[in-house]
C-alpha cells in the first residue's frame, strides 16, 4: 500500500468524523494507506498547514464555511498556497450558494 497524507478541514464535529470514516475507505479500498489529520478551526488548520510546508499533505477535504465571524476556509486555502501544503484541494460547502466561493473561482 503507498502512504498517503490527508488533512480534513471541517468544524461539524459529526460531520468531520463521517467524512474522516468516508475518505479513509475510499483511500483503503484504492491501495492506499492514509494517516489522516484533522481540524475544526481556521487557526488549527492555519498551523497544520504552515507546519506541512516540507511534508505536504496529498489532499485536503477543505470546509469553506468554519463558522469563524472573520476568517473562512478561503484563508485557509491562501495558507496552504503560500507554504505549499498541499498537492490537491477538495473545497465543502453546504451552503447552496456562496459569494465568496464565486469570487474565488
């Protein structure tokens, strides 16, 4: 199996537990090994994501939506950008329709 690293993003905490069981079983069931890693917050998942910068994560499941009044996961994506962090972005959201994820795009 070939390792991989994965950084869920995500502060449902229901949520994030189902999509940690969901990515882990897919990964699985494509020969791979996932060590996975999680955050609930803009600033957790900020520092994980300066601390990747010489081991970058190979996907990250981003919830663009953290509930943070100031920041969002958009900063989190711009986190992961400046240090490198990641080789794949999957961007959540269960808003139907998001200004910001339009802006972005």
């Amino acid at each position: 199996m070939k390792a991989i690293r994965i950084l869920i993003v995500e502060d449902d905490s229901n949520l994030l537990a189902r999509l940690t069981e969901l990515y882990r079983t897919a990964f699985t069931n494509h020969s791979y090994q996932p060590t996975i890693e999680q955050a609930m917050t803009v600033a957790e998942a900020r520092r994980l994501a300066k601390a990747a910068k010489s081991n970058p994560y190979d996907f990250v499941s981003l919830d663009v939506n953290l509930g943070d009044a100031v920041l969002s996961g958009l900063d989190v994506l711009e986190t992961l950008k400046r240090f490198h962090s990641a080789w794949m972005v999957a961007l959540l959201t269960g808003v139907e329709t998001d200004v910001t994820v339009d802006e972005m795009m």
